[in-house]
C-alpha cells in the first residue's frame, strides 16, 4: 500500500507541474520549451501511474474524479 500512496504522490507532481507548465506557456508567453517540458511532465504523470495496483487504482480514481467534478 505504501508504494501505491508513493506513486501516487509522484505521479501528482508530475500532474501539477506537466498542468502549471502549459499555463505558463499559454498565459505568461514562455518558450515552447516550457510547454515541452509539460508533455514531458504529463507523460512521466502517466507512466508513474501504470505502477499502482489495479484495485487500489480504481477506487483512488473514483475518489478523485468525484472531487474533480464537485
């Protein structure tokens, strides 16, 4: 369980920071490098999450797509 929460952890920086790259990208007019590096970010996001266990997996995405939505 433990390794599920820290690849859960990695994997939202990851999320957040690939996100906040974009933003800064489109908003603030960075380089495209930036958005680059947010592809990168949002790839590693993806990839870190193929390493938590399937039943764990579905109830955390339930549990977080509930909260995205409300």
């Amino acid at each position: 369980m433990s390794g599920n929460l820290l690849a859960f952890a990695i994997a939202a920086v990851f999320e957040i920071a690939g996100c906040f790259a974009f933003w800064v990208w489109l908003r603030r007019e960075a380089s495209p490098a930036v958005a680059l590096l947010g592809v990168v970010s949002l790839v590693a996001f993806a990839v870190t999450l193929t390493r938590v266990d399937s039943l764990f997996a579905g109830r955390a995405y339930a549990a977080y797509g509930g909260i995205y939505v409300a």
